[in-house]
C-alpha cells in the first residue's frame, strides 16, 4: 500500500518569507557567524531583542536536548548538525518521527506555551547552535510578531513532516524509508558523508539490524550509496530519490521556504 504521490499542497498556507540575510551576515554574541534559518529570517530590530540572549554551544553525539514529557529548559537554533526526535514506548523500543537540521528549532512547545514535549530531542549528528531559555523567550515573542511568524510556521510544517513520516514507517518498505531518511538527513548537514551506524537506523527506523543491513545492502548495489563501518556516502542523489518512496516529495512540498533543498 502506498502514499498518494498527488496528495494536494495546500497553497493558501501562509507561506515563508525570503531570508533576508546569507548564512555568515549575522553573528551571534561570541561574534560567531550564525547559520540558522529562522533566525536569519527574522528583521534587524527583532533580532538585536534576541542576540544579547543567545548562547553558542557544541552539540556533542547522543546529548539530550530534551527528554520526553519532561520539561523544556532551553530552545535550541542548531547552525550545524542534526537532532532526531524520537518517540519512546514503555518496552524500551523507539522510533524516530521528525529531522531538525539549521532550518528549524528544538523545543518547539515553548513556542506555544507549553513546557513539555512529547517526543525526545537527541543530536545525532554533533555541530553547534544557539540556545534560548524557555523564560526568555516566553517574555520576547510578544515583542518579536516577526520571529513569533516564522516560528507558528515552522511548527506546522514540522507538525505535517512527523504526520507524514509516520504514514511511512506504517506503509512502505525498509529500503524506501532508508532512502528517504537518507535524503532528509543530507538535506540538513550538506555533506555526502553521514556518520550513521546500522544500530542507530534501526532503532530511529523502528526495526532491527539485521534489516539494516539488508537494506542498506539493497541501495550500495543501486549505486547511491557506499556503505562503511559506521558511515553512508551518499555517492548519487538522483539514485537514491528513486530509490525513496513519495513520502520524500511529499515532505519536500511541505519544506517549501525552510531552507532545505
């Protein structure tokens, strides 16, 4: 059974707002060159608001940023890297819903109120970013309407990406999914080099190993990927898009001005 590759975007979605700035245009306190989106997205005057708050920090392989049901402290702004949202069940199993790469935001409750999150925030590719304390920021976004916009936005956008990848990992093969999250993680840290284990996939895609492995096999032989101890290459785009089911298309209408490709 297959997700409906024609399935409408609807367009009267408020749409994103062109960057105003590059990534290098704005820094951070530390005088660092900020990378992140929306935080690149938003105008001068609401930025300097948020600047004198922002602190840098390395985002190291595993940490939790949040865990699930416990309270937010922080909102992250990754510049690099990339962090997995993850549902966990009681049994100890997992499964990952949602990518947070230099688009996007961690702790996307706070935006709207609420301290707790359902899901865990862990980095899983290391890089950097800026975080935010969860009282800073409820105290700025009355006076940010920009930075509170592009927020809401990516909120929903994230909210139909997590709908979306959950109707894959119910409805498609283990080598379609492998090959979407594939592209949805080089989307995020713009290199073909992936440090990803066969452990870590199979636990973000929900299923064994071994599975992994067969599946990973099934796309080296394609061509579109190298698969080595511990890392992906990812040696032809093009092949592994026909490799992915539609989700990725799907998924990539929905991106529309969030900065992914």
């Amino acid at each position: 059974m297959a997700i409906s590759s024609n399935i409408p975007v609807d367009r009267s979605l408020p749409q994103a707002k062109s960057a105003p700035l590059q990534e290098g245009m704005r820094t951070d306190p530390a005088g660092k060159a900020v990378r992140n989106v929306i935080l690149l997205a938003v105008p001068d005057e609401e930025y300097d608001l948020l600047r004198p708050h922002l602190e840098l920090i390395e985002f190291s392989r595993h940490h939790i940023m949040h865990e699930q049901g416990e309270k937010i402290e922080f909102a992250y702004f990754p510049n690099e890297g990339m962090v997995s949202l993850v549902i966990l069940a009681k049994d100890g199993k997992s499964v990952e819903v949602g990518l947070v790469g230099k688009e996007g935001m961690i702790g996307t409750p706070l935006a709207v109120g609420v301290q707790r999150g359902p899901y865990r925030a862990i980095v899983q590719i290391p890089g950097s970013g800026l975080r935010l304390a969860a009282n800073t920021l409820e105290a700025t976004l009355p006076l940010t309407p920009e930075f509170k916009s592009h927020l809401n936005r990516y909120i929903l956008v994230q909210g139909l990406q997590i709908a979306q990848v959950a109707a894959c990992n119910r409805l498609h093969e283990l080598d379609q999914r492998l090959a979407r999250w594939l592209l949805m993680c080089q989307d995020r840290v713009d290199s073909e080099w992936l440090s990803l284990t066969h452990e870590f996939l199979a636990q973000m895609l929900g299923t064994g190993r071994p599975s992994v492995t067969i599946a990973a096999g099934m796309l080296e032989r394609t061509g579109a990927i190298e698969n080595t101890r511990g890392t992906i290459r990812v040696l032809n785009r093009k092949d592994l898009e026909k490799a992915a089911c539609e989700c990725y298309d799907v998924i990539q209408n929905f991106n529309g001005g969030l900065g992914l490709r």
